[in-house]
C-alpha cells in the first residue's frame, strides 16, 4: 500500500504551523495513518529533532519514514505515555492528533468503513482487535444497540433502529454492508439516506473501536506529557469529538466545572491559541474528507 493511497492530510500547513515547531524538540503525532502530516513535521525539525508516531493499522507500516530521527509505534494512542516511557521520553514538545478514519479506510472495500461498498460488518481500526462490526449487530442486546445509536449516531429513532436489528438477526445473522441497508431501509428514506446511514456507521464504528473512551485517555495524558509551551494541535471530524477536545481545552474537565480558588480564579492546563480553524473551499474541492474537518490548538500552561 503506499503513501499516496492514503490521499492528502487535511489542514496540513495550519495543523503542523500550530505546533510552533523547534528544531530540536520531541514531537508526535498519534495518528499516522499515511505520513502526511509526520513528514511536515520531520521537515522542520534539526538534527537533534525527534518525532515518535502512532498507529494502530497494519497498513500504516508501509508508510514508515527512513529516518534515525523517526519513531513509527505500532499501538493505539491511548496508551501513548506508556509507550513514549518505553523509548526514554518523558516529555514532548508538542503532539498532533487527526481523528477519525482515514481516506485509505474508507476506500478498502473489506474493512467495512464505508458505506459505498459492499463488505464484511468490519470497521476494526486494529485487526487484531476481537470484537468487530459484526458483533455489535448480531450481539449487542436491543438497549445496547439503542445506546449506541443515540450517543454515537445522535439518532432520534434509535430505539426503532435496533428493534428492526434484532427482529432481522433471529431469522438470519446480518453479515454485509449491504444487508445491514436492507434491513433498515424502511427508515432510509431516499433524500436523506446517505447522512442516515453515514450517523449509523459512525456509531457502530465510534463502539467498535472504543474511540470516545481512546479520546478522553490520551487528551488526559497529554497534560503530563507536554512540557510547559508545549503545543498540542488536534483535528477532529463530528461534534462528539470536537466537543471533547474544546472543553479540554478550555477547563481540563470533560464535565463539569474546575473549581475557583478564594478569589474566583480557576487554573487551567492549557490556553487557546487562535481561533477555530476550519478548510477553505480549494481544500474540501480537492480533499472532500476535509469538509467536516475542525482544528483546535493550545499550550500547555505553568499550573
């Protein structure tokens, strides 16, 4: 598979520039993917520069950088500071995250991401990973499968959907893209069925690979791992990641609120830099995926 496959990074220049790179400084980004924004960032840095990349998917490996100043880790992200600490680093400069799924995902027929094609219930971003699309249909218990659809899919008729889930599995497991569109088409109606059913893969998608519970880990980590300045530069695709990476930003908390000291204040992990940044109309015309695309940066503060 080779780099190109994986299409263009979204928001490359502005993701990397918000990293206020040093030369000499330890960077990583935790979602290789095809090397887009790895290889920006290797571009900038000195000599003495080190950058450590994540990635979960098999296919990733192909895209490795030959590079002694390049670290490519084959895991998942929430498990970042275990994995630096195993390398001798404790501390970074700053850390870049693009979420989501990746173009090449999408495009190969038989990881199931897709709605375009028709596969096998996959959408495993690790292969190895034992529970799988297939699992979450057929196994999932009806308030399990309405769970998903509500939180993940921000659907209103959840509970319809996995009522007509359930009925179809106790007359035959549901194994494909295309009988999973079978079995719901009575709620895919024909204006609206490709944002329907993009909501319901991103739900059984979101479950399969635990990828709020993987946001909030790693977003925790980082506040040990950055060093004071230390930037991180996150790019998100649906508001339920984009909700978490802003009130991270602005509070520490997931929830809630920090406390004040006696005199009103809060302290705070890290401080906004800039604005919302989102692709102008020439990217999202070259690179559809970046239409949805959202850009938050912060610095890592003296607390």
């Amino acid at each position: 598979m080779k780099q190109s496959e994986y299409h263009n990074p979204v928001l490359l220049k502005e993701t990397v520039d918000g990293l206020a790179i040093k030369e000499d400084g330890v960077y990583v980004d935790v979602t290789f993917g095809g090397g887009g924004h790895s290889r920006e960032i290797m571009s900038r840095l000195g000599t003495n520069g080190k950058l450590f990349a994540f990635d979960q998917d098999q296919d990733a490996l192909n895209n490795i950088i030959e590079d002694d100043r390049f670290t490519l880790i084959n895991e998942n992200f929430r498990f970042i500071k275990r994995f630096l600490r195993f390398h001798g680093i404790k501390k970074v400069d700053g850390i870049l995250g693009d979420f989501g799924v990746s173009s090449h995902q999408f495009d190969v027929a038989e990881r199931g991401f897709s709605t375009r094609f028709d596969g096998d219930l996959d959408m495993r971003m690790n292969q190895n990973d034992e529970l799988s699309a297939y699992e979450v249909i057929n196994d999932y218990e009806e308030e399990d499968l309405k769970r998903v659809f509500f939180l993940y899919g921000e659907l209103r008729n959840a509970g319809k959907l996995a009522r007509v889930i359930v009925e179809s599995r106790s007359v035959a497991p549901i194994k494909t893209s295309v009988q999973l569109k079978e079995v719901l088409n009575p709620f895919l109606p024909k204006h609206r069925e490709h944002k329907i059913l993009a909501q319901i893969y991103q739900a059984i998608r979101i479950e399969v690979n635990q990828e709020i519970e993987v946001l909030k880990e790693f977003l925790i980590q980082t506040q040990e791992l950055l060093n004071e300045g230390g930037r991180i530069s996150l790019i998100s695709y649906h508001s339920l990641e984009d909700r978490l990476a802003k009130r991270f930003i602005r509070n520490g908390m997931f929830e809630g609120e920090p406390e004040k000291d006696l005199y009103g204040n809060v302290t705070v992990p890290f401080k906004k830099v800039g604005k919302l940044i989102v692709p102008n109309k020439d990217e999202i015309k070259i690179n559809n995926r970046a239409r949805s695309a959202k850009l938050r940066i912060a610095e890592r503060t003296n607390m």
